[in-house]
C-alpha cells in the first residue's frame, strides 16, 4: 500500500477524483486516518456528491474518536443517498454509543 501512496503522490493527478479517494482508502487500511480524511477532503472538493467518500471519511472520524465530524459525514452520506443503509447503521451506532457514554 506504502508503494501505491507514494506512486500516487509523485505521479497522481492532484484533479483526479479517484486518486484522493484511493489515497484515502489506503491511508485508512494503513491506519493513519488523519491522512485518510485529507485525502478524502480532497475528493470531496472535486466530487462532493459522492455519498461513499463521505462515508469513509467518517470511518476514519470514528476511528480517531471523533464522533461529532463522523455524524456530519454520515449525515452528508445521508443527504446525498437517502436509502444508503451502510451509512444508516454506522450513524446509529455512533449516536448510540455517545448515548451510552
């Protein structure tokens, strides 16, 4: 994955939609979710309607116990898909675990 990033930061096209989700996807399974969220943010400035980036991005919110800005990416998921399920769960589970805090 290091390889694919590094590939993407020297040769990527910085317009390109789905270099900046793909960086955002592999800095998620490499857990440096702080990077996965910039990237996603890039993304989301070149394509914001696209409901799945907003989606990951909020993983990685939730992964660094930021639950406020994971709520506002699933809500934005929401908004742009109104049927997207995944995003449906993983909000309610969010809320119900500030809920039980």
């Amino acid at each position: 994955m290091t390889a694919y990033i590094d590939y993407s930061i020297v040769f990527g096209d910085y317009d390109n939609f789905k270099t900046y989700d793909n960086m955002g996807y592999a800095y998620g399974e490499l857990k440096e979710y702080q990077k996965a969220i910039g990237a996603y943010k890039e993304a989301i400035k070149i394509k914001p309607n696209k409901h799945e980036t907003y989606y990951n991005m909020g993983n990685a919110y939730r992964k660094l116990k930021e639950y406020q800005k994971a709520i506002d990416a699933y809500k934005a998921a929401i908004k742009i898909k109104p049927d997207y399920h995944k995003a449906k769960r993983s909000l309610d589970s969010v809320l119900k675990q500030l809920e039980e805090q």
